[in-house]
C-alpha cells in the first residue's frame, strides 16, 4: 500500500489522493480537472496577483483547473491542487485559480507532490478544511 507520494508520477498521486478522499470524505463527492470557469462562470475580474503589478483583470478561462473539487451536499467546500514544485504555484494560471477561489470564500489547499504527504499529514489538512465548511 501506497503511503506518500514521494517518487510518484503525477497520475499516480492523483490515485493517492482520489483513494484519501473516497476512504476518510466518503461524505462528499469529488470531480476532478474542473476549470474555474466550470465554478465560476466566464467571468473576469481585478486582482493583484503580483505586488510589483497594478490590480489587472483577469479572466476565469486563463486559470488552472482544480485537481479536485470537493462537495458536500451539492455545495462546493474545498478544492485541492496537486503540483510537482512550488514553482508552479507562482505560475500565473495557479494564482489566478487561487485568486477566484479566496474571492468566493472556498478553501483553495495545494499539495507539492515532491514531498512525502503521508496518509495522516494529507487527512488533517483536508479535515481542517472540509470541516470548516460543515453545514
């Protein structure tokens, strides 16, 4: 059995963490690769995602797809971003998917998948978060 994802390609972590959800969120249900303008809309709007660049607007389109998007009782409580480095996270596409996540009020929790993310590190993070939302 699998039990972190050091040394993983991505699509077996995205089995790590597909097997994580099903087993401890049996509650919720997952989609995965949703685009933001799935969430969203076709909508554009005014961020600051850099400090040495003026507010700009940006639309839903350009961001990343959310690996997972967790939901409970129809109601979206969490997404989960998987990327091999932190690197990406600075990626324009991943800020802006961030962005409209903080805008709507939904926890956005990224994973680097160089990193071990044993079973229990991965259960708390996503508890702290999908339990917030409870309804």
């Amino acid at each position: 059995m699998v039990t972190s994802t050091k040394g993983l390609t991505a699509e077996q972590c995205a089995d790590y963490f597909r097997g994580i959800l099903a087993k401890e969120f049996p509650e919720c249900s997952i989609r995965e690769n949703v685009s933001v303008a799935e969430l969203v809309g076709n909508v554009d709007a005014t961020f600051r995602l850099y400090k040495t660049r003026p507010y700009q607007a940006y639309k839903a389109e350009w961001g990343a797809p959310y690996t997972f998007v967790v939901a409970r009782e129809g109601r979206v409580v969490a997404v989960i971003m998987l990327a091999e480095k932190w690197k990406q996270y600075n990626n324009v596409k991943y800020l802006i998917s961030k962005m409209y996540m903080k805008k709507l009020g939904i926890p956005y929790i990224p994973f680097y998948t160089e990193m071990k993310n044993d079973i229990g590190y991965v259960v708390e993070r996503l508890a702290k978060h999908i339990n917030l939302q409870k309804q």
